[in-house]
C-alpha cells in the first residue's frame, strides 16, 4: 500500500481492506495526493469518518464512498419521487438486512499463516494472538476490525434510508435492541438487531436479521417508506415500487442500474468533487449511523445525540465508543 502511495504515476486508488483499515489508508493516500475509492462502511468508527472528510477537503482530493445504490438510476429516481412529495408527508423509513448468516462455530488460536504480514493486517487493531475465526470474511463479526452486519450489508440500505428521508445531519437519539442469538460461536457482532433513530419529524428504523425469517411486503435486504399517501418498496440495488392509498395499490416504480467507478473516474477527471453521487460527506454520515446503532446497542441504553459536534449529550462512556485506541504507528491522526 505504502509503496503505491509513494508512486508518482498512481493517481487513484481502491480501498477494499478490512474496515478498520478504511480510514487510515484513504487518510494516507489523501495526504500522498491521491483520489480515493473507499469501500463501505468508509469508516471503523464515527470520529475516522469526519477524519476522512476534513482529509479530503484539505488536500483536495476526489473521494468516492463504495454505496453503489447512489449511482442506480432506479433508485435515484425513487429518492426523486420521494422528494417530490408522490408519497406524500414521509413519517418513517425502514432499512432491512435480513440476509443469513450461520454460525461461525468455535476455533482455537493459531501459528500465523505463512505469507501473512499479521503485525500489517491488524494495523490500527489491538494486538492479539492469530485465530482463523477472526480472519477472512469472518472478521466483520468481531468489534475490532467489523462493525456486524449493520456496518457490512446494512450500510447500502442505511444510506438509502437516509437520502431518501433527506436527512444530512446525525439523528437527535438512538435506541438498540438485539443479541446473536440461535447459536453459541466466537462472533461478537449481534445477528439480530433493531435500531430506531429519532428526529424532530420522523423516524428511521433498521433491522437485522440472520435467522430464518419472513420478508416485508417483498423486500428481504432492501428498504420501506411510509408516507401520508402510501408506501415504496426498494427491494433491489435497482428496483422501486410503490403501493398508494388506502388500499395500497399498486402505483408508480420503476429499475434500473448505473456505473458507480464511471462516476468516480468523471469527477477524477473534471476535478468536480461535487459531481459525485457518495461524496465521503455522505459515506461519513450513513456509516456513523451504523456506528451509532451498534454503540446503542454495546451500551445497552438509548443515547442522546447532540449532532452539530457528532456526539453525545453528557455521556462520556458513550464518547468513548466514537473513537478508538490505535496501535502506534497506526494511528488515525486527530487532526489531519
């Protein structure tokens, strides 16, 4: 990574690491003149997010967040629709994630596997013996390097509630109930999990599920919204559908897809950051609602949210969660 960021002919790069290398890598290439693509959830915690954002803008850099769904014209034209008041006054969003996920069972520690630089891959992580349950793909399960499902799958449809309801500041409260329940493994991310954000006007529900479980009205991972006037149904990347009425039936919707790295390439081109459809801003706010939602829920308790300063109402055990202790010399700076 490093030997990239020192190469002068490299003018963007990719960033599909672990989430909690997300930051401190796209902070890197920021700093080395880079433009940067960066997977989903941008961010391990909420204070990496804002890094991320103040790091672009001070460097003038193109950063693109990985929430493809922005660049799908099926959707852009669902959130159009919205806006435009055809579902009437919306009172509630719902993001679904209800996408299976077995037990990952129990696994001792082990030698660290040859070819594996593990002093590399923890990175900004604690130090702790290597074990294969906390390794490939599994790793989204455990609090130092994932952030569950919520942070995995759950981030696409967070951000779609969020534009959708055109929401571009942090909630006023959180609430978060859960567990991983049906199965005793080493995971520690809850596969069952709601949350409910609370604003002045409406509210935004989340919900994961990784147990066998019914739909709602078609969508499995997708998203709802409830409006005075009816209800739209995204139950795809692509896919929109609405129910009007009383009797909810069927009315406008519509598909269709989109390139999201042909729109990362354009703005790198035009130096244009703002015509990018997941500018880091919005891959900032949409993670730390997921952030937000798993603190909720590690702390057991609703949280007050003051979101002009992105934190807590005189909670600072509820502080401690926005931000994390990093491992010398991978340190995501304070200030960038």
């Amino acid at each position: 990574m490093r030997k990239v960021l020192d190469d002068k002919d490299i003018d963007a790069v990719s960033i599909a690491t672990p989430n909690h290398w997300h930051a401190l890598a796209a902070i890197w290439a920021c700093q080395a003149g880079k433009d940067v693509y960066v997977e989903k959830p941008v961010s391990h915690n909420v204070s990496e997010g804002r890094r991320m954002v103040e790091a672009a803008r001070k460097y003038g850099r193109i950063v693109q967040t990985g929430t493809q769904c922005r660049s799908h014209r099926g959707i852009q034209d669902a959130v159009e629709f919205l806006r435009a008041g055809k579902l009437g006054k919306l009172y509630m969003a719902k993001g679904l994630c209800y996408k299976p996920r077995g037990s990952i069972g129990h696994k001792a520690d082990a030698p660290v596997p040859q070819g594996v630089d593990y002093n590399l891959w923890l990175g900004p992580a604690p130090e702790r013996p290597f074990n294969p349950n906390r390794f490939h793909y599994n790793w989204h399960w455990f609090w130092d390097y994932g952030n569950g499902d919520l942070g995995n799958q759950g981030i696409h449809q967070m951000d779609i509630a969020r534009w959708g309801l055109g929401k571009a500041e942090f909630p006023k409260a959180v609430q978060t109930s859960g567990g991983r329940f049906g199965y005793s493994d080493d995971g520690q991310t809850p596969n069952t999990e709601l949350v409910a954000f609370e604003f002045d006007d409406c509210e935004l529900q989340f919900e994961v599920r990784g147990l066998s479980t019914n739909d709602e009205a078609g969508v499995r991972v997708g998203n709802l919204f409830y409006g005075t006037e009816g209800v739209m149904a995204i139950p795809s990347y692509t896919t929109w559908q609405t129910f009007l009425g009383p009797k909810l039936e069927k009315g406008p919707g519509g598909t269709g897809g989109g390139d999201h790295y042909a729109n990362f390439l354009k703005a790198v081109k035009s130096r244009d950051a703002k015509s990018l459809s997941a500018d880091i801003e919005e891959g900032h706010l949409s993670s730390a609602y997921c952030h937000l939602g798993n603190i909720a829920y590690r702390l057991g308790r609703k949280l007050q949210i003051n979101p002009s300063t992105e934190s807590f109402v005189n909670d600072s055990e509820a502080d401690s969660y926005l931000t994390r202790s990093y491992r010398a010399p991978f340190v995501v700076p304070t200030q960038v």
